[in-house]
C-alpha cells in the first residue's frame, strides 16, 4: 500500500509541440515581454495556454504558438483574444516561439513579465496554433505564410496579405 503522505512531484517539461511552425525562415525572431496574468484571467482559455496545466499546480508551461498582441498602455503583450478589452484584440504581432515556464506563488507569479522570443517570420500551419484564431478579421504584423500539410493538394498561401502587398510595393528601401 502505497504512503498517502507521500507526494510525487513531476519536474520535467512537456514536449513542446511546435507542429504549427513549418519553416522558420531566417531567424524572424524578436523579444517581447508578457504579462502572464492574462494567461490565467480566463479560465476557460487555460487549456488552449498551457501544455500543463491544474487546480494543484504550483508550475506549469505555456504552449508554444500562441498568437501575441500588445496589451493597451503598457510594453507587455498577452495572448491575442478579439473579445479583449485591453487591446489583446487588436495587432498580432506574431507567436511564442517556444514553451514558457510558469511558477506560481501565494501571490501571483514568481516572474509575472518574462522576457520570451516572439516569431514575427515564418512558415506556419495555423491549424496547429494552440486555438484557432479568424486570420480573415485579424490583423497580422510581419510576414507569415499558412502551409496546410494535411490537405489533400497542400499549397501556401500568405496570411496577411494587405501586408505582404504594402511591403511588396515599397520602394524607400531600395538602394
């Protein structure tokens, strides 16, 4: 029989499921600082954040993929949500690159505002995004390409096209 006192604590991380990233083209990698009371405002998000996640747990891990905007007024950035109400509704300014590690305390968070690695460029297949997200009504900042694997005749097709088309049409930056 087993010591009921006795409690395992498991250590290790879950494997970060980056299925959503296809191609990283070129490094398309910048730093933002996140806020992570916005991860856990809503608890019926939770599972669309975090790779583990329950009412017990005093660590947890972000899921990689999370589409990130900018939170109204300040430097830091939450998960993109168009129901939001401090301006998480508004740019998406591109997604977490890789799992996030997450300690809780009495009070809160033992880092509420880590800095992370944010993909503003690549080549994604946005049905392995945590959660779904309307690129349709959404804006998008940088340039990123959807590649559906799963179709039966797969082709890229570029998520943010009033962007590429600005970009495209750009000329101050020739030499």
């Amino acid at each position: 029989m087993a010591n009921q006192m006795v409690h395992t604590v498991a250590k290790t991380a879950p494997k970060d499921d980056q299925s959503w990233l296809i191609n990283r083209i070129t490094d398309g990698v910048r730093e933002a600082q996140l806020d992570l009371a916005t991860f856990t405002k809503d608890k019926s998000h939770e599972n669309d954040y975090f790779a583990s996640i329950t009412d017990d747990d005093y660590e947890a891990w972000t899921k990689s993929g999370i589409p990130l905007a900018q939170i109204t007024g300040t430097n830091n950035y939450g998960p993109y949500d168009p129901n939001a109400v401090d301006g998480r509704n508004g740019t998406i300014i591109g997604f977490l690159e890789s799992q996030v590690h997450v300690q809780f305390t009495r009070t809160g968070f033992e880092d509420q505002y880590p800095t992370v690695g944010v993909r503003y460029m690549g080549v994604i297949d946005k049905k392995n995004l945590p959660y779904t997200v309307d690129f349709s009504n959404a804006k998008l900042e940088g340039l990123f390409l959807d590649y559906d694997k799963g179709a039966a005749a797969p082709h890229v097709t570029v998520l943010n096209p009033a962007t590429a088309a600005a970009s495209a049409s750009d000329t101050s930056h020739t030499a």
